[in-house]
C-alpha cells in the first residue's frame, strides 16, 4: 500500500489568529504582538511558535484525541452491498465508497494518531495494526482529533479515500432485513 503521510499543521485550523495590527494589542489577557500567531482553543491564548505553525501540531493542542478512534464501516445493507458488486464488475474496476451506502459497524481505540499511523501503514499491513480482520470494501477511519485518515479496502489493498463522507456514513442505519410471513 502506497500512502504517503500528510502531517497535520496549524494552518489547517480555525482557532489560529494571527494578528495584523501595527501596534500590541490584547486578546483574552495576553499582549499580541504584530505578525505573531496564537492558538484561541485555550481559554487563554497561547503563542505559536513559527515552527508550530507551519510544520506540525503541538502535542499539547485541545483538539487531539489520545488514545485515537478507529472507525470502521461497511454496507447498510445486502442489497447496497450486492449493488456495490455489480458495479465493480460491470465497470471491470473497483470503484470508490459512496457513503450513503455505509453505516458505522464498528469503533476501537488506537494509541498511535493519525499521522503515525499512516507512517505505519507503509510497511505493516493494516489488520496486524487495527487487531481486527477487515472485509472487502469496509472503510477504516483513524481519528485523532486533528486529522482523518480514511481508508478503503480493495482487492489490491488498500487505498485512501479522501472523498468519502464518513460524518454522513455515521448518521446512516444499518436496515434489518425483512421477515417475510
């Protein structure tokens, strides 16, 4: 499996400021200072140093999660999954998950993050780091709070699938078959 890591960074984050004024300022008790860059998350506003910012998370940002949620999907039902089925082999190519068809089965606990995880992913296979047999064409989300590495198992292995909608695959529910009299 070819993934290639992508490290979470302050920029993607709606809680950094950066002030622009000319003169110091004041945010929530703190003295701002011109082209710096603060994290609001805190109750008090805490200084990003430059290397922060642009290169990575802080260990020590509120919206990490420890241990990570790995989340793993499969088809709502037998009809979406047959219908998953019959195009791939109409199509004679796999194609990508829809998440109207998915609803959660499944979540656990990771102690790796995100990022780490998919460093691991290069090398191990995915089912020795999860623990858990997966099936063909489950989805596996691995959550830490700042990123999301959504995965998509195929029969060449696994792929990232970056369009998949996992927050609209969680407000599915799995349909019960019907008994028939």
């Amino acid at each position: 499996m070819k993934i290639r890591p992508k490290v979470p960074v302050c920029t993607d984050c709606n809680h950094v400021f950066e002030y622009r004024g000319r003169n110091p300022g004041q945010l929530g008790g703190v003295v701002v200072q011109f082209g710096e860059a603060y994290c609001t998350k805190k109750k008090k506003p805490c200084l990003l140093k430059r290397w922060h910012k642009m290169l990575r998370v802080p260990d020590w940002c509120k919206k990490r999660i420890r241990p990570s949620m790995v989340r793993i999907y499969d088809f709502a039902s037998t009809e979406s999954w047959l219908m998953h089925e019959n195009l791939c082999k109409s199509l004679g190519r796999e194609i990508g998950p829809t998440a109207s068809r998915y609803t959660l089965s499944e979540v656990r606990q990771l102690d790796l993050d995100a990022y780490a995880f998919q460093k691991q992913a290069r090398t191990t296979p995915v089912e020795d780091i999860l623990n858990v047999h997966l099936g063909l064409h489950q989805v596996v989300e691995v959550f830490d709070g700042v990123q999301s590495v959504i995965l998509y198992k195929t029969l060449d292995g696994y792929i990232p699938a970056p369009s998949f909608d996992a927050e609209r695959a969680r407000q599915n529910r799995r349909e019960q078959k019907k008994a028939s009299a």
